[in-house]
C-alpha cells in the first residue's frame, strides 16, 4: 500500500500510527514480562498518568531522567498489575558553551516493580503471576507512591547496565541483558552473537 496516496486520496480519514506504536509497546511489555519471569494479561491494559523523574545517575557528565507513564494491566479474571512504560533521557553538558544541552532521548523500557505490586503472587511454575481476581483485589490498599519510587529506584539500576553494556559493546546493548532499547523497533532486529 501506498500510505502517501492514501493519505492524501481521503484527506477526512484518520491517518494514525497510534496502533502500531502500542502493539511496539506491548511487544517490549511481553519481552519484559519473560526476561524478568513476571506475567500476566494484557486484555485490560491502560495507562493514564505520566511523570518525569530527575535521576542520580550520571556518565560522562551526562545528566539523565526518566518520564514515565503508570499502567495497568490484567485480565477479566485477574487483578491489576502495575507497570511502568518509560523512556530514559539524557542531556549533555558543553564545556565551551558552558551550559547544557537539550533533552533527547536515549532509550526505552518497561519496568514491573515487584515489592509494591500487591497483587503479584507466586506462581504455580516459579515466577510471579496476577493474583485471581475472585481472591479480591485489594486496591484500595494500591500505594501508587511507592510504586513510583520503586520505579525510579528500579530506573537508577537499569540505566546503569544499560550505559555500563553500551560502552563495552560500542554502542550495541539489547534488550535481554539490561531491557533496555534504543527504539521500539530494535526489537525486531536480529541478535547480537557474543
């Protein structure tokens, strides 16, 4: 298909890469939930706050922050999981210009916490899973603070290896070692042989 003809034959129909940038996201999700043994359904899925969150790390005198948005996840017989979809950026500081540049982003990823997920239980087959949603999801009990604090302490450590393996792989991290990306689409890239 042409998506420029097309685009310009109906000027009135919608033209949106809104699905195929969540079916990207989802993707990193899956991959996420294998590389860290935590899994639950993706039927209910919805995010609808986004915060920015200053980190302490810093390489090569890079400043570097994480925006992140709160999700929700399960399915219709599952309690809510929490996770995080996150994109990791940084900014330069220019000795000549003495001052900073702008902020760009650097990487993506999708953070699960694990302590301040209520409803995550231990699973039949090792691993964590969603709690049944008939054994009463408590969420009123949902300290959504402490899930965003343990999601920027999760960040610190992922950046870390993330920038740790970039630098000793000149430039070529992926995603299974640190669940890290550069762009959604690496995913679909093949692997790296060591």
């Amino acid at each position: 298909m042409n998506w420029y003809k097309k685009a310009n034959k109906d000027p009135m129909e919608e033209f949106s890469y809104g699905d195929d940038i969540r079916n990207l996201w989802n993707n990193l999700l899956f991959m996420e939930q294998d590389r860290v043994n935590i899994h639950f359904n993706n039927e209910n899925n919805d995010g609808y706050d986004i915060k920015t969150k200053e980190l302490k790390f810093k390489c090569n005198d890079n400043e570097y922050r994480v925006t992140a948005r709160i999700c929700w996840a399960g399915g219709d017989w599952e309690s809510p999981i929490c996770y995080f979809m996150c994109q990791f950026e940084d900014r330069m500081y220019f000795d000549r210009d003495k001052g900073w540049g702008k902020w760009k982003s650097y990487c993506k990823t999708v953070i699960i916490p694990e302590k301040n997920n209520i409803n995550l239980i231990k699973g039949k087959k090792g691993g964590l899973v969603a709690k049944d949603g008939s054994d009463g999801a408590h969420t009123k009990d949902i300290n959504e603070k402490a899930l965003w604090d343990e999601m920027v302490e999760m960040a610190e450590k992922r950046i870390n290896e993330y920038t740790s393996e970039y630098l000793d792989y000149d430039g070529d991290a992926r995603h299974n070692n640190t669940g890290c990306c550069r762009n959604l689409t690496d995913l679909m890239t093949s692997k790296r042989k060591k």
